[in-house]
C-alpha cells in the first residue's frame, strides 16, 4: 500500500513508494514488565495445579492417629479357640479362653489386625467382634456346624 506521509525535514507532503503505515499493535520488542509479570502469573498457576494435585493424593496429611482396638469373642459353649494379631501383640497358636473373651489395644492407623475364634464344643455359637474406639467394626458369627469365624481389616 502506498501512502502519503509527512517528511521529517520538511514541513509538507510527499509520496513515498515503499512507505508501510505502523501498525500500535506489530510491537517488535513487547514490554518487559508485561513479559515478566505474564511469567510470574504462570510460574504461580503451576504450583498452584501441583499444590492441589499433592493435596488430592494426601502428601500433606499429618501423622497417623492412634485407636483403641477391641477384641472380643462370644460362645454359648463357655470356652473358644482364640488367635489374634495386631500391633501389640499376637498368637501363634490357638489359645483356649473362657467366654466372653476380650482384649484391649492402641493400634495406628494402618496396623493389619485379625481375630479367629473356634467353638471347641462342637455345640450352640461363637461371635467375634472388633471394636474401634467403642464402636463396632467388623464382626461374624457362626452357628453348629460351622464352628469358627474370622474377623479382620486395616485400621483406618
């Protein structure tokens, strides 16, 4: 396009074949501030992203928190086969207790802990029941024929 434009040296008009009128917004050098404050605000968006993803995947959560475990074991028979595991304590073998049977400990969250319960006379019922913190968890019960239950799980 060929334009009509001012000369500098002279006060009138003057055609000038290979004159291109500017255009404001073909800046060939942006404003640095604009360039920094438009990195600053990016640099800001992505830890923000990774903030919120760490969030999501609980790599800020505190430490583990403790429960009161209860064991406890049922048998219209008087007696049962007990074995345990938590981590406190466990058995390696079955051992014979007097029913109602119970056990009290301070697991973390996390602890792997079970309980079997075996009705030796061969008769009536066996229940077993884990308690977190007062309240029921996780429990079985089992009648003649079957004389055993199980009851087991990862402390939350």
């Amino acid at each position: 396009m060929r334009c009509l434009r001012l000369c500098s040296t002279r006060k009138h008009l003057k055609f000038d074949p290979f004159y291109q009128p500017v255009n404001p917004m073909d800046r060939v050098n942006p404003n640095p501030r604009r360039v920094l404050l438009m990195q600053t605000l990016l640099v800001i968006v992505v830890c923000v992203v990774v903030f919120i993803w760490l969030w999501g995947i609980g790599a800020f959560k505190g430490p583990s928190k403790e429960h009161s475990i209860t064991f406890r074991v049922q048998a219209t028979g008087g007696v049962a086969l007990v074995t345990y595991s938590d981590a406190v304590a466990s058995t390696k073998n079955a051992i014979l207790v007097t029913a109602p049977w119970s056990r009290t400990a301070t697991n973390p969250s996390g602890t792997e802990i079970y309980l079997t319960a075996g009705n030796p006379s061969q008769s009536g019922t066996v229940e077993c029941k884990l308690l977190i913190d007062g309240r029921e968890w996780k429990s079985d019960k089992a009648s003649y024929p079957d004389d055993s239950v199980a009851c087991a799980g990862i402390v939350p």
